[in-house]
C-alpha cells in the first residue's frame, strides 16, 4: 500500500500532467484560431466534445461488457 506521501505525490503529478495538457490544447488552439473569440470558443468547445466522445466510447463499451456478462 503506497503511504500518504507517495499518494499526494501522485496526485500532484496527475494535476500538473492535466494542466500541461490544457496549456498544450490552448497553444494549439490559439495558433490555429483566426483570432476572434467566436471562432476560438467553437474550436475549444470542438475539442472537448471530441475528449468527452472519446470517453463516453470507452465507458459504454465496458458497460455493454459488464451487460453481457450477466
């Protein structure tokens, strides 16, 4: 069992390793964008629904497995 320290320390890397992640989404986005807000909020939001997609995926097809199982 990890201790509380080895824990915490988990939990920061995962932390940092998300806001790596946004950071990198944004400097994508920004470099791509034409500059206007309209069109930086349609690719920022285009993005997210493309994760939340691809996790839904994921999440429904171990949900249909578990279904199966039964």
């Amino acid at each position: 069992m990890k201790t509380s320290e080895e824990r915490e320390q988990r939990a920061y890397e995962r932390q940092e390793l998300v806001r790596r992640a946004v950071d990198a989404a944004d400097r994508i986005i920004l470099d791509g964008s034409d500059g206007s807000e309209e069109e930086t909020n349609w690719l920022t939001v285009e993005v997210a629904r493309k994760f939340n997609e691809k996790v839904h995926i994921v999440f429904q097809s171990a949900l249909m497995r578990k279904d199966l199982e039964l």
